[in-house]
C-alpha cells in the first residue's frame, strides 16, 4: 500500500473520507494496474450505479488537495530530507521536454541513484520549444522547495541561452548546458573560439565568458 510517511503527508492535507478514498484507489491500482476512469469505476467498491461512481472518482482527482504543491511537494521534501541524513546538501536536477500523444510536457526531475524522479511539470499550450519565461516558472518552485540545497541543473540543447545561464547564476544555481560544436565562446582573456575547436570530450565541463554573462556549458 503506502508507505508511512506517505500515509502522514496525505493524512495532514485530506479529509479521512477523501483519504479513504485515496487509498481504495492505489489499492486498485496497484492491483489491476490499471489507469482509465472506466476500468476503475467498474471495479471500485461502492454499492451505486456505475456512472455514479464515475462522476465520484471524477470529482475526487480534480479537489485542491490532490495538486502538486500540496501533496507531491511534501512527499518529494520529506523523502529528500531523509535520503540526505548525512549533511549531503547537494542536488542534481535535469529540464527536459517532451511531446507525449497531444501533451507538451515540460519537467524537471531530481537525479538520484541513476534515476530521474520527476519533480514538477508543466503542460505547455502549444507545440515545441520553451522559452525563457516558461523555464523559471518550472525551476521557480524548487528554490523554496529545496531551500538551504546546493543544485546543479542539467539541460540539453534546447536550454542553451545566455539569458537562463544569466537567470541561474543569479540564483545561485550552478548549471551545466549542452551546446553546439559551433558555439562561439570566449574565456578569459583570451579570443572567441569555437567549441569543436577546443577537443571537448563528454562528460567535461567549461567555465565560458561572454560580454553578456559568464555561464558553466558541457558540450556532449
């Protein structure tokens, strides 16, 4: 079923009735693996018509409480919080987007043991590319939630600009950017080169300079 501190974080932000209901859910889920409304209002046990106990399920994934800020957001914290016992304070994160059927889906997930957990999403109005606004609305929640961390984000291709290196670094938040081999960057002191010009393998990182801001890039 649920674990324990999961079972308290639900506990603090449901009614007993919608907690009860929570756990009739995962407990069909879990077991006939299975997501679509109909399957599981099919099966869920409750002695009314079928389409009653549709609208019910219905109304009860759409309350407040079952939002990401005040359900997932305690859980991910708490679980953070007890992995890092040991005054490890630093954090991996990753942005990445993806079309899934008809959904942009935006997301940042927390890198752990060689694994991606996803943290917080956004569903984009349209097809493509994010900009520069819809980056911070998705890393924005992360700085309270993990306030007191140290985080290093982690983007490809599509999180190259100057403009998110700019807006991280005034944040206080260390990033490593994938950029193409044609990239023009200039260090120290020194000319504009381009990065294939360098012998750059993966997995090595360069501090870069600009006029306009000095970003950490990783070119993949």
């Amino acid at each position: 079923m649920l674990p324990k501190f999961y079972q308290n974080c639900a506990q603090n932000v449901l009614t007993p009735t919608q907690y009860k209901m929570l756990e009739i859910l995962v407990m069909l889920l879990q077991f006939h693996k299975t997501v679509t409304i109909e399957k599981l209002s099919s099966i869920f046990p409750q002695p009314i018509k079928f389409e009653s106990r549709r609208r019910s399920i219905q109304r009860f994934l759409l309350i407040p409480q079952l939002s990401i800020q005040y359900l997932w957001f305690p859980l991910i914290k708490r679980w953070v919080r007890n992995s890092h016992m040991r005054g490890h304070k630093k954090l991996i994160f990753a942005i990445d987007r993806t079309q899934w059927r008809s959904e942009n889906v935006f997301v940042i997930s927390l890198i752990e043991q060689k694994r991606a957990i996803p943290v917080y999403w956004l569903l984009l109005p349209k097809r493509g590319c994010s900009n520069l606004g819809e980056q911070k609305e998705l890393i924005r929640p992360l700085l309270r939630l993990f306030k007191g961390y140290q985080i290093l984000i982690l983007g490809d291709r599509e999180f190259h600009s100057i403009k998110l290196a700019n807006w991280l670094d005034s944040k206080g938040i260390t990033f490593v950017l994938r950029q193409k081999q044609g990239t023009y960057i200039r260090q120290d002191n020194q000319s504009y080169q381009r990065l294939q010009s360098l012998g750059l393998k993966p997995g090595i990182s360069l501090f870069v300079s600009s006029i306009e801001a000095t970003k950490q890039s990783m070119f993949c």
